[in-house]
C-alpha cells in the first residue's frame, strides 16, 4: 500500500499533485517536456520504503555470475533485517555455486500491487550459514504462502541463508495517481 508522508494523508484526504484533464498537452514536441515535468510524481524511495519492500510478498530476483560469466537470474524470497538481505536457498543451487567464485550479486524487487515502486540493488554476499535456516525457510513460507511449510523442499537439500550487504541501492517510487500518464492517447 502506497503511503505519503503529507499532512493531508492525516486529514483523510488523498494527495495528489496531478490534474486530470480531457485535453492534450499544448505542445508535444520532444524539445517542450522539461526534466521537472518528466520525473514529476516521482520520488527516490525513502529507507522506510526500502524495508517495506521486503515486508511483504513481492519477489525478488536476483542475478549472480554463472562459471562463463554470464548473467543468471532467480526469483528468490526475501527479507530485509537491519540493513542485510536475507535469502534462503539450498546448499547445491546454481546460486551457490556461482557465490563461491564471485560474491558479487544484483537484486531487484518491485512492489506487486504498485509495480511502480522498485528497487535494483547491487551487494555482496558477506556471510553464509546453515544455522536457523529451516526455521527461516518457515518463516518466508509463512510470508510468500501463507503456511508455514514448504511442501517442495527435498529432504536431502540443507537448507542456507545468504547474507547480502547492500553496496549500491537505486529506488523510484511513482504516486499511483500517475499512472494513466503511461496510458495517455498523446503519448503515441
């Protein structure tokens, strides 16, 4: 659920900074549209903002290095505690593999009922351990299923939390009433 910061929020007024009108923009031409009017209604996303990203049931995906070095990419479950991302996997994944020759990883989430609230994360994987992560894996069960038990784990496959410390965060977050923009006749 999207949330502003304004005064009015308090009130129980919506805020909104757009004006819906039934006519086209006066000029259309690329040279007219400044930088202001192109990110109007579009905000850097705030740590709070962050964090609720990963409060809830939006996936993740998240790219590691394969052995050649190409891109591979997972959706993933995760949570954010303090400042580390936390994400659950087992012992023999491709993600492993790919961890042990390069730390290095991206992660990107968008929020599933505003997919203009996202984030693209870049980060290393700074700690793996085995301990707590059936309990972990219960919990995010809990979260993304609603149950608390992840019926396609295999028995052999020990389960693993990847530590990730984010080194380079870039959000965006757009207020909901900007969204017919995307949609405008004008914008053919």
């Amino acid at each position: 659920m999207y949330m502003q910061k304004d005064d009015n929020y308090n009130k129980g007024k919506i805020p909104t900074s757009a004006e819906i009108v039934d006519v086209p923009p006066p000029n259309t031409d690329d040279e007219s549209v400044s930088k202001t009017e192109l990110y109007a209604g579009v905000t850097e996303l705030s740590k709070d903002e962050l964090h609720r990203l990963f409060q809830f049931r939006n996936l993740a995906y998240l790219g590691t290095l394969s052995k050649d070095g190409s891109p591979h990419i997972t959706p993933v479950w995760a949570e954010m505690v303090d400042d580390l991302i936390l994400i659950n996997t087992f012992e023999e994944s491709a993600k492993i593999r790919h961890i042990k020759k390069d730390k290095r990883i991206a992660l990107s989430i968008v929020e599933q009922n505003n997919p203009f609230n996202m984030v693209s994360i870049k980060g290393k994987v700074v700690e793996q351990t085995s301990e707590e992560a059936d309990e972990h894996l219960k919990k995010l069960a809990k979260r993304y299923l609603g149950i608390g038990k992840y019926y396609y784990r295999k028995p052999n496959h020990k389960r693993v939390i990847l530590k990730i410390k984010p080194e380079k965060i870039m959000g965006l977050s757009i207020h909901p009433a900007f969204y017919f923009l995307a949609y405008s006749p004008w914008m053919r």
